[in-house]
C-alpha cells in the first residue's frame, strides 16, 4: 500500500527513492510498469520505461549469454512470437557497448561479475528503448569500483536526456543526484536532496530510527538508516 | 557385426517402436529442457500419474486412450496450476494431493470386477504394440508441441530467467505456466503408449538433465536432448531386443547411464579446467 505520491521526473534527472523494505518503492515500480493498477490517481509518462531489477533474482545456471541477456528487452517491442532480426541483434550488441561490455556479448551471463551483471541490465533497458529507467537498489552487492562505473554510466544516460528513477539504501548516495523521493507507505519528501534530507524527514522515511554517526563534515556524512547494509556477492 | 545391428530392423514393429521413440524423443527432449528450468520435473511426473485413471475410465467407456488421457491430464494440470499458486498450500504439497486423489480415483475404478484386463501396458507401455494410428497421433501432437514452443521460445526465455520481473519486459508468466503445463501433458501423451505413464517422464527429464551438464546456450541444449533422447531410443531397442529386456524399462536404463557418462565428462572437464587455470 502506498499513498499520496505525486513527483514529476524530468528528462535528464536522477530521483533517488528512498524508504525502508516494504515501504513501497517496489510498489511504485510496479505501479509505472503496468503490473499493478493504482486504486486512484494517474500517471503520464512520455516514452517507453526501462526496467533493471535486483541481479540476484535472476538465474546464475541459465544457458544464455550476455547478448540473449541484452535482446529479452526486445520482447515488449516485438509481437510476441516474432523473433527478434539483425537489427535487433545489432541494437543489442550497440547496448552492450554502451555499457562497457562489447567484448562480452558472448559471456555466459553466470560467468559476469556483479557489477558486469548490473550492466548488463542496463544494457537490456536501453534495448527497451527506454526513456524512463528505473532501477531496484542497482548498487547492492556491487564493490566500490562497478559502483563507481554504474554511477558514471547513469550519469551519461542521464546526460542523454534519459529520466531515471534509482531505489537506494545509500543516503550519501542521493545527495549527488537531482531529487529524492521518500517514501514510507506515502509520500514522506519530494525535492532536492540536501535541503530535503533534514534529520526529521529521514526519521519519517525510516521510521524514527536512524543512527546518526558523526561525519566528520557534518549532516547527511554520517547518517545510517536501519535497513542499510551491503550484501556481500555470492 | 553389421548382421547385428541391422537384424532388429526386419520386424516391422521394431520400426515402429524406433520412429515412436525419435518422435517421443525429440518433443520429450525438447520440452524437457523448459522442464529442468522451470523446475517442473516433479509436477511432470505427477501430471503422468494423473493420466492413470484418464487411462482406466477411457478404456472403461471405450473411448480412444488418448481421448481419456486427454481429458485426465487437462483436469490435474489446471488444478495443479491453480492450487500451487495458493500461498497457503504451496505447490509441492498441492500437486501431491491432486495427484494421489486422481491416482487412487484410477486403482479404485481400474479394480473393479468390470474393469477390462491388461492394465499394466497402461502403468508400463508397451514399444512392441505400437501401431501406424500411434504414430500419427504422436507426430501431429509432438509437431503441435514443437510449433508452440517455437512461437513461445523468447517469453519462455524471459521467464524462466527471473519470474518476477518478467512482466516489466512483456512475458506473461501465468500464461506461460499454463501452456508449459499443457505441453507437458501432450507429450506424456504422446510417451505413454512407448514407455507407459510410469516411465513417461524419463523421456522429458533425463536426456534434458544430461542437456545441462554440457551446453551452454539454450538452443544448443536442445539440439543435445533430442540427440540423447533419440540415441537413448536406438541403444535401449537394442538392448531390449539382445538381452530380451522390457523396452520402455531399456531406453529408461540407457537414459539414466547416459546422465551419469555426462557427469563424469563434465567432471573431466571441470577438473582440466581447474588444473589449466
């Protein structure tokens, strides 16, 4: 359930989602994907979204590559029994370049490391032909260099003109993007980070018991809410 | 030597028991690999139990066995596909209650005093009995099965990669749930008359399991369980025929030593590889 949400994405920016498990960023991805429909209230959304769920739900032990990967963002613009043609394929191979994969396309998608995974992903929205990109907690499990490489590439797609919507743990994270957007079980903030992450609103994000650490550079340096944690990758 | 391997052909129900074990094969192998990753193994086996008393009561109101078979599958497919999908059941628990009603429901009926005799060709099939309207049966369903896999194949791919996200890139996992259960059900279908609907599932598990120990790409794991299936079919008809062993019980014993000759090769493997990195 989630209530009261009204934020307007535009092209180019980056809204980081913030909120606790459960606290309806999966149900706003679902809501802007089509899966579920919401009980009142609309949305309009200019261009086709792009979607990069959790890596670590798809199969590592499935026999495909990189590029197969890559071309399942064909199917919803494809008729479903069509397969998809050369420029298709070449639309893919051009992602996984984009991506920083041309050189793995015929991977084993299993073999990947994480962050190689995540790209991938990225790759199969941008085969969507997405305007919009929405990305599930892509940093989770990744090591500071692919989290460093994801954030440049969301940058350039940014740079693009893309709008991108990215669910996060990581405080310190949003406050390089454009906007936040928190939420728990409604909309708590919607606005710039820095002015809008103030100790109230992120108490009311994560339910009145974040940790504050002293940072050595003051507010938002050291804020730690209670669901945020790295898992380690398997 | 050539005498030997040649001699088993002059008997025309030995044709017939090979050309139905490369249709059986082929479809089997094929669908089994969506059936090893879609982690349907245990429902297929069940779905081949539930074709028991469709089996009993067909031959009860002598209708066509397919015609029973039919009907028997299609009712514990669907209450399969809608049981397991209650959080509160679960799915193995569900399947194993739809199965053991509709299984016993056969013994009871294939009991009875009027029920007619030879029921364990249905539990067992039987290679030898296979007739020119089997095959045609089994070549329109198994090329029905192929064509609806073929138009189905990137959906299928996209969920079984990650069924939770699947619908965010256009697949429709219930649908495809539905028809995969539905295949199933046309090639134990196709199977039973070969191998019997206890042995039925060999034919769509083993050769796809022993697919996955060796191929890396989907489609090539195909090609490699209809290959194995139809050479676990050849090598099984021989051993049937020299060591006078049931067929169906054969091609399931040359399957299954076909998946352990693929684990020590990929054993093999893995350790050259291990040694060479």
């Amino acid at each position: 359930m989630l209530e009261g949400v009204s934020f307007t994405l535009d092209p180019g920016k980056r809204i980081g989602v913030l909120g606790p498990n459960g606290g309806g960023k999966s149900t706003l991805f679902r809501t802007l994907l089509g899966e579920l429909e919401p009980v009142s209230g609309s949305f309009a959304a200019v261009g086709g979204f792009g979607y990069v769920p959790q890596t670590e739900r798809s199969r590592l032990d499935y026999p495909v590559s990189a590029l197969d990967v890559a071309l399942m963002g064909t199917l919803s613009r494809l008729p479903w029994w069509k397969r998809p043609g050369r420029k298709d394929r070449e639309a893919a191979r051009a992602a996984l370049a984009r991506v920083g994969l041309d050189g793995r396309a015929g991977t084993q998608f299993g073999e990947l490391s994480g962050g190689q995974r995540q790209r991938v992903f990225v790759a199969r929205a941008l085969v969507q032909d997405a305007r919009i990109m929405l990305l599930d907690e892509p940093f989770t499990g990744l090591d500071e260099p692919s989290a460093e490489q994801l954030e440049e590439l969301l940058a350039q797609l940014a740079g693009e003109g893309r709008g991108i919507l990215i669910a996060t743990h990581d405080v310190d994270q949003v406050c390089a993007w454009d906007r936040v957007l928190c939420l728990n079980r409604r909309q708590v903030a919607f606005g710039p980070p820095v002015p809008t992450l103030s100790r109230s609103v992120l108490e009311q994000t994560y339910g009145g018991s974040i940790v504050a650490i002293p940072g050595e550079d003051g507010a938002g340096a050291g804020i730690l809410p209670p669901h945020h944690h790295h898992h380690e990758g398997h | 030597m050539l005498h030997a391997l040649v001699e088993p052909w002059r008997f025309g129900f030995m044709q017939r028991a090979l050309l139905e074990l490369v249709l059986v094969g082929i479809v089997g192998g094929v669908l089994g690999c969506w059936v090893v990753f879609y982690e349907l193994s245990y429902s297929a086996e069940s779905l081949a139990h539930a074709l028991f008393p469709g089996l009993v009561v067909a031959a009860l109101l002598g209708v066509p066995l397919v015609l029973g078979g039919a009907v028997g599958v299609l009712v514990a497919a669907v209450a399969v596909a809608v049981f397991g999908r209650t959080p509160e059941i679960g799915r193995d628990t569900s399947v194993a209650v739809v199965i053991t009603t509709l299984f016993g429901l056969g013994v009871v009926l294939g009991l009875s005093p009027s029920s007619p005799p030879g029921l364990n060709e249905l539990l067992f099939g039987d290679l030898l009995a296979v007739t020119p309207t089997d095959l045609a049966v089994a070549a329109a369903l198994g090329s029905i099965v192929l064509v609806v896999l073929t138009l189905l194949y990137r959906e299928l791919l996209v969920v079984g990669f990650d069924r939770s996200s699947a619908a965010a890139f256009g697949a429709r996992p219930l649908l495809i749930d539905l028809v995969l259960l539905g295949l199933i059900a046309a090639v134990v279908i196709i199977g039973v008359q070969a191998l019997g609907n206890l042995l039925v599932v060999a034919v769509i598990v083993g050769p796809a399991a022993t697919a996955r120990l060796l191929a890396r790409r989907m489609v090539p794991m195909m090609a490699l369980a209809a290959g194995c299936a139809v050479l676990a079919g050849l090598l099984g008809l021989y051993l049937s025929y020299y060591a006078n062993l049931a067929g169906g019980a054969s091609v399931a014993a040359v399957m299954v030593a076909g998946y352990l000759l693929a684990l020590c090769v990929r054993g093999g493997l893995l350790l050259r590889a291990s040694s060479a990195a």
